[in-house]
C-alpha cells in the first residue's frame, strides 16, 4: 500500500522584498509566522503498518527549522529573493537528501496565502 504522510512545522522570520515595485508593502521590513507542510510518499511496511516513523521526520525536519527561525531569510545564502515561492523549493532542498521520500513543501506565509512546490 502506497501512502502520503505529511508534518506541520511553524516557525518566525522577517524578511523583505526590495526588488518590489516602489510603494508596495512587501518591500518594508516585515514578519511571518511561516506554516508549513512536509508531504512524504512512500509504501507501507505491512509488518508494521506505517512506512516511516513520525520521530524521524520530526528528527529530520529539525535542523532545517533551526536555520530559519527568528532569522533574517534575505540574508541565508539561497534565499535573497525570499518570496514564498523561492522558500517552498528552498526548503524542499534542503531537505530532500536526508528525506528522498519527500514529493511536497506547503508553505502559508499567511493564513490565507500559502503555495506548493512538487517538482
Ligand atoms: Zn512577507
């Protein structure tokens, strides 16, 4: 049996987006508390019933969270350019060599705005 399991992590950053036409508001210093899902896919193990134990995603998500909480994103190489967009595949990278399973990053940067990265 093919399942997909997914975990929410949150986490607090400011950014800004300067490249923004003169006047918009996204181009003033600002902060999100960013919401996001890590959609994983794979086979059940039948033994067990589940594929992958929830701890080790936890355990695998942790360092990325920490590399983005209470930070300026602008200044995290990769992400100069941090609209939601770019930070979705951001974090799908660095997370997709320790979690090959991973197929989805759902980010909200608000309640209402959030976008999808599945390559
Ligand atoms: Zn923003």
């Amino acid at each position: 049996m093919r399942t997909r399991i997914l975990r929410k992590f949150s986490f607090d950053a400011a950014h800004d987006l300067p490249h923004f036409p003169e006047g918009h508001k996204c181009r003033n210093l600002h902060g999100h508390t960013y919401q996001v899902e890590v959609v994983l896919e794979g086979e059940v193990d039948p033994a067990v019933g589940y594929f992958m134990d929830y701890g080790d995603l936890k355990k695998a998500i942790a360092p990325v969270e920490a590399k983005l909480d209470h930070r300026y994103l602008n200044d995290i190489p990769g992400l100069a350019i941090s609209t939601a967009e770019n930070l979705a595949k951001w974090i799908y990278d660095e997370l997709k060599p320790g979690l090959p399973e991973l197929v989805m990053i759902r980010l909200y940067e608000t309640p209402q705005n959030g976008v999808e990265y599945a390559p």
